[in-house]
C-alpha cells in the first residue's frame, strides 16, 4: 500500500527557508545540546538522558533504517542546525506512521516548525504513499498544538495523565493529519 523504498532513500526536502537533510553525524552535537535545554525536554517530555556518545551510535544507525525516516531541519543559507523531526511506528499495511519535532531554542517562534511540518507531510503522503500521520503533544504545548493545527493535522483525543512532568500529571493530546485533507491545511 505504501512505497517502503521511500524509507530507505533518505531526501533532501527544501523550503523557503529551511531543507530537510538526512539526520547524520554532523547534526550529534547541536541535537544534543538541544536535548539538554530544559525546556525542549519539558516540550518533548524526554526523560532520558542521550550521552553524546550513544547519540552518535543512534544517529549512525539512521541512515540504514527502512523502517523509520529521520531527517534534521537545517537553515537553507547557512546550514545551520534548527532542529530534527521523524516519521516512526510505520505501518505499511495500514498506511499510517507517527510523527515528532524538536526545534532548537533559537527555532522556536519564527514558523519553522510549520514549514518542516509541511515539508515532511507533502513527503509523507506524496512520495511514502501514507494515508494517515498522528502525533502526540501535550497539552501544556499550545503553541505546537497551533502549529499543527495550521499544518493540517486535527484532534482526536485525549490521553488523560499519561505524562508525569515535574511531580505532576498532564494530559496527552492525540492529533492526525490525513492524505484526503491535506488540501485543507493552511
């Protein structure tokens, strides 16, 4: 149902004013430093601490995999780094994937997470073939739930408590973007 060599040749997505590379070893450094800024991990609710180490042997193994596609989000004029993104959990039988973003600190609030949003599903559902790409996003997160919202992907839920964040609890909101109304997305 969907074209799973798609997942193994890994693009180069352009914009106006970001590309989509393949995530690889010269991005290890800047993912890293982006994963230890606290609030990129409140953002992403990463709990786990990646040595730079075990970061690079994670990021090595990308390029092989057919099963997943993880690309950086990189400054069209300089290259520099912004941030990484993925399509993982594919279900080819089903045609539908998950998806997740990270920006750096310096990305945030300057519509480059929307731009790699819409990169990424016109890749997604014209090239890869899927029907349906879900995410989650907490629901303190409303700023990316506004970008996603502006990308086309819409509520379908709520998974009550399912993050604990600082000695508490919060809400997980489940969002879908779907091939037949990606003409929608703004």
């Amino acid at each position: 149902m969907i074209d799973t060599t798609a997942l193994a040749e890994k693009p180069v997505l352009t914009g106006d004013r970001i590309r989509l590379v393949p995530l690889s070893e010269r991005h290890a450094t800047a993912f890293h430093t982006t994963f230890q800024d606290p609030e990129t991990r409140r953002l992403t609710g990463t709990h786990q601490d990646w040595s730079l180490a075990g970061l690079r042997t994670w990021i090595a193994e990308c390029g092989a995999r057919t099963d997943r596609l993880d690309l950086a989000i990189e400054d069209r004029e300089t290259g520099g780094y912004l941030g990484d993104l993925a399509l993982s959990r594919i279900d080819p039988a089903n045609a539908h994937a998950s998806f997740r973003i990270a920006l750096a600190p310096s990305a945030t609030d300057r519509g480059i997470g929307s731009e790699a949003i819409r990169l990424l599903l016109g890749h997604a559902f014209e090239r890869v073939g899927l029907h349906r790409v879900q995410l989650e996003v907490f629901a303190y997160n409303d700023r990316a739930r506004r970008a996603y919202e502006r990308c086309g992907f819409v509520l379908e839920g709520r998974m009550r408590e399912a993050l604990h964040w600082d000695g508490a609890w919060h809400d997980v909101l489940v969002m879908a973007a779907l091939r037949p109304e990606r003409a929608g997305a703004r």
